[in-house]
C-alpha cells in the first residue's frame, strides 16, 4: 500500500493537484475506468481538468465512466440528481462520449438488479483505474454510510440522517431529499488501482482525522480506503 496525505492551502492548489493526479491517470491509460464522486469536494479538480481540456493539454474522450452513486426513484430530468450534476460538472466539460458512461441507475425499477448488473460491467472493464471520492461528515464514501462492509458490493441502502442533513441545502428541505440511494461497494473502491480522496472544510475535518487515525473502523468508511494499493488523501484543512 501507498497512503500520501497531501495538504495544501486553498482551493485552487487543491484542484492543480487533483487534477495532476487524474491526468497522470489518463495519459499512462487514456481508456481508464474512473468514478467521479459529484457534490462539492471535487468541483475545484473538475474545473481545473475542464481548462486543460479546453486548451488541449489533456484528451478525456476514451476514459470510461462508471456512475459512483445516485439516489433511487429520482428521475434523470431532475436537476439534483447525481447523474445530471455529474454530467454538468465532468461528461460534458471534459468531452467525455456518452457512450463511455456506464450508470448507476437508482432510477431503475428494480435497482437491486441494477446494482448486480452495474458489478458486471465493472467486472467486464477490469476495476477502477482511479476512484475520485469525497468525504462525508460522517465518514462515508459514496454512499456507503457506517457502518460499512468493506466487503460490500453495488448496494442499495438506507440514507443516513447525517447525510440528509448534508444535502439539505442541494434539495432546500429535509422532507425533499431522498432517503434511499445506490452506490458503488467499499470492496470495489479499496480495489482500486489508485483512489483519490478529496476532504474540503472545516466540516470535514474530525472525518478526516479518524480516516488517518489508526485501524479501519465501520463507523468511518473512509478509513477502509487505508487497505488501497495506491491512496492520496486531498485536503485544504491544515491538521493538527
């Protein structure tokens, strides 16, 4: 295992140096597998990747995308949903074919059988070269909440209070954000060839400090991601 903590002093170091580390990805594999975590903790590496792009530096149009997560029963056309905020903020800026997109579709049906279909294709494409992931206020990756299996795979689960808690400003009341959700499994993210953990603001903070703390612990899922080949955890917090 390769664990590097990174901190750096603001928002735009941050997102040069996350964007270094997905385009040293692309350019040794240029059909990568890659998960893009949505929400804020990566915007700042995304609009860093979306100015390379546009000035030809980098080239993402073989990378392969797998969805990380996504909220069930919430349609596509729904502008909160995490398929369009990671079209908005990764596919369409960084040039990306539709056709490499391989979702995680929470608005399926039956999204049990999504998942089991979403591991297949996984499996097919050989893993994640790079998992991209932000971390909850309460330790969580993806959505995978604690406690976590770090054996788990695609999963549909309860959403923890915690995390509504944290959505409440995106979906503008507690009785507006969903209580179920899909995500990618624990045992897939540790598989990874490489993982970049980004962890922005003080609300990330005691997250992070039991992330790097000691022992894997179901009660911060983050800190399973310790067992990854290759692992750099990402933060503008100067740690104590």
């Amino acid at each position: 295992m390769t664990a590097n903590l990174r901190v750096v002093p603001d928002e735009e170091s941050l997102g040069a140096a996350g964007a270094d580390i997905v385009c040293d990805v692309v350019r040794a594999a240029p059909n990568a597998v890659i998960t893009f975590a949505t929400g804020q903790s990566g915007a700042p590496i995304y609009r860093a990747l979306a100015e390379r792009v546009e000035r030809s530096e980098i080239d993402f149009s073989r990378v392969r995308v797998f969805e990380l997560d996504g909220y069930v029963g919430i349609p596509l056309a729904d502008r909160r949903s995490l398929y369009g905020w990671l079209r908005r903020d990764v596919i369409v800026p960084l040039r990306i074919p539709e056709r490499e997109i391989t979702r995680l579709r929470g608005e399926a049906s039956d999204p049990v059988a999504a998942c089991r279909e979403y591991d297949r294709a996984l499996d097919r494409a050989g893993g994640y070269d790079l998992a991209i992931l932000g971390l909850g206020p309460n330790g969580h990756v993806a959505f995978n909440e604690p406690p976590a299996d770090p054996q788990s795979d695609a999963h549909m689960l309860d959403v923890t209070e915690e995390s509504v808690e944290s959505a409440v400003r995106y979906w503008g009341s507690r009785e507006e954000v969903p209580r179920r959700a899909v995500t990618t499994g624990l045992r897939r993210l540790i598989a990874a060839r490489r993982v970049l953990l980004v962890a922005r603001g003080e609300a990330k903070r005691r997250a992070l400090e039991r992330t790097l703390g000691g022992d894997a612990d179901p009660m911060t899922p983050a800190s399973f991601l310790n067992r990854s080949a290759d692992v750099t955890f990402l933060t503008d917090l100067p740690l104590r």
